[in-house]
C-alpha cells in the first residue's frame, strides 16, 4: 500500500529521478512498498543525452512525454525525487 502523501500523484504524469543516471516520466499508476509503476513511459539516460536533465525535462513537458516503454517499475530504493512534471520549471 502506498503512503498517504504518494496517493495524489497516482494517475499524473510524474518524473521519478534515481541515484542513478536514468530519469523516468510517466503516468504514475501504482505506488506499492518495493516499486512505482508508470505507464507509457520515458526511461532516460542521462549519459546518452545531448541536454541537462533540466533541459530534457522542459521540453519534455513542452512537447510531449517520449514513450519508450508501455510500463516501467522503478525500485523504491532507487528513487531519488518524484514530482508532477507540470511541476517542472525553467
């Protein structure tokens, strides 16, 4: 079960960012205690891109969310950040 500050984010397009170099955007459709699932989503890798994570993210929420996969799970150990990608600025 999802923790009570996650439950909001379920069903938006959120970007999950891990200690890692990938960063995930996607439709946030279940929060559980080990993984988040998104839909339709984008798993960037940082060290492949010709752009900031920042830049990346703007355009992203510019244009469109580029779907590279129907459904990721990310570790919750992995998660870093989460946020709506209507909450990214610049």
């Amino acid at each position: 079960m999802a923790e009570d500050w996650i439950l909001p984010l379920i069903g938006a397009v959120v970007v999950v960012d891990t200690d890692a170099d990938y960063l995930a955007i996607g439709t946030l459709v279940a929060a559980g205690p080990t993984h988040l699932e998104l839909a339709d989503a984008d798993l960037h890798d940082h060290r492949e891109a010709n752009s900031t994570k920042e830049v990346y993210l703007l355009e992203s929420r510019r244009i469109a969310v580029r779907s590279n996969r129907r459904r990721v799970l990310v570790p919750r150990p992995r998660m870093v950040a989460i946020s709506r990608l209507d909450d990214v600025i610049g």
